[in-house]
C-alpha cells in the first residue's frame, strides 16, 4: 500500500485517470447489479480488484518503472474489451472491435516486453539476466506454442485436415443465440444435432478445435512455469555468476 501511494502523489495525472476509471466501473458494477446482470458483476468485479491494478504489480514485480503515458494507455486498454466491448457491447457494435484490440495488444507488449530488455540491461547485475532469461524463455516456450498451433489451423483449412482434433460439447453459449444485443444465450443438454438435414452419429454438438487449442495452449503454459520453477529451485545454483550459459 505504501508503494502504491508514493506512486500516486508523483504521478498525478495516471492517479486521476485511474480514479475515473474506476468510478465509471464501479457505476457499471452497480448499473450490472440492478440489471441482475451476473456476467457483466463479475466481469467488473475482476475490472476493479485485479486488472487495473496490472501495471502497479507489473512495476513491483519487475523493479522497473514505466512511462505515465504507458500507464493511462494500459488503463484504458483493460477496460476496452471486459467492459466496453462485453458490458456496453462494442463487440456487437463495432464488428471489428475485438480484432482490433488484438492488434494493439501485439503491438502494446511487444513495445513493453522490448523496453523491459532495456530497463533490466541498464541494471547490468546477474539477478536483471536471470530475471530477463526467465521471462525470455517462456515466451520463447509460449511463442513456439502459438506457431505450433497457427501450423495446425492452416492445415485445417487449407488440406482439410483435422490436426485440431474437434470436440464433443454439450452446451453451448453465443451472442448468436440471444434475445437482444450483448445478450448471451445457451443451448444445454445437446442431444441430437442436424446439419443440412444429416444428423450427427452422436450426441452433443460439434466444436470445430477451439477447445482442443485452448487446451494446448494451457497445457503449454503449464510445462512453461514449471521449468522455471525447477530452474529457480535447482538449476540456477549451479549457473555462473554472469549467467554465460543461459
């Protein structure tokens, strides 16, 4: 809490914008509530406790300090898609909302994760290398993950294959199937799908690899963190002290 305050008094204009921010979420919150709207309350729930806190913890874990106009930027960029684009429905409005979030958050961290090289090179010590080789390998891990998958989906779709193996589900939510804007529907407990008059072999309904993917990926971040675990545990003792063989 001390950190956070002495951050605040010697960054006035990111301390006001963080404070409008979080007004207008809790508004949201309290406007959600009185909708009875439960995604939209938990959504700014998470908005408020957790992900505008993101570039604080960012500068406490990693000893570094970014730029205030980094930090407004990062403010407005966690409410654009959990509250702009799902609560007041940009992602329904604006058809390209979302791709263009993704875009800006490739660019965004990109431009971070470059700068973050930098801060830690200016410390020169080997705790900044290790730190710096850490983070350096499980991008590299999850970066590897990420191409592994783009490989399957082009395979999928231009030798149709099927590399991302479909799952059976049983329900399922989509704006699609709701009754206004922003509203999600659901259908639970498939038990028969027909699909241009044929009827699947099966019960449940068809998701064409999504889960599959996720599934990868998760299993990708997991192997990822424990590596660093069991480095940080058992194999760092054993670097040099300039870390010349990370």
């Amino acid at each position: 809490m001390k950190f956070l305050m002495e951050k605040f008094r010697s960054e006035r204009c990111v301390a006001v914008m963080f404070v409008i921010i979080q007004a207008f979420c809790l508004f949201t919150l309290v406007y959600s509530a009185i909708q009875n709207n439960v995604q939209s309350i938990l959504l700014c729930a998470v908005e408020i406790l957790v992900l505008l806190w993101l570039p604080w913890i960012f500068e406490r874990i990693f000893a570094i300090t970014l730029s205030n106009f980094l930090k407004i930027v990062l403010l407005i960029f966690c409410i654009a898609g959990p509250i702009l684009g799902a609560v007041y429905h940009l992602y329904q409005i604006i058809p390209f909302w979302d791709l263009l979030l993704h875009t800006l958050n490739g660019f965004l961290f990109a431009h971070i994760g470059l700068n973050l090289l930098y801060e830690f090179n200016k410390k020169k010590n080997y705790s900044s290398i290790y730190a710096v080789a850490l983070a350096s390998a499980f991008c590299f891990s999850m970066t590897i993950g990420v191409l592994w998958e783009f490989f399957e989906h082009g395979m999928d779709v231009f030798f149709k294959t099927d590399m991302q193996n479909d799952s059976i589900v049983y329900d399922i939510y989509s704006y699609y199937l709701g009754g206004g804007l922003g509203q999600t529907g659901s259908i639970n407990g498939i038990t028969e799908t027909i699909i241009n008059g044929t009827a699947l072999n099966f019960e449940g309904y068809l998701d064409i690899g999504l889960l599959d993917t996720m599934s990868d990926m998760l299993v990708n971040f997991i192997g990822a963190c424990v590596f660093l675990v069991v480095d940080i545990v058992f194999l760092r003792k054993r670097r040099t002290p300039l870390g010349s063989d990370i």
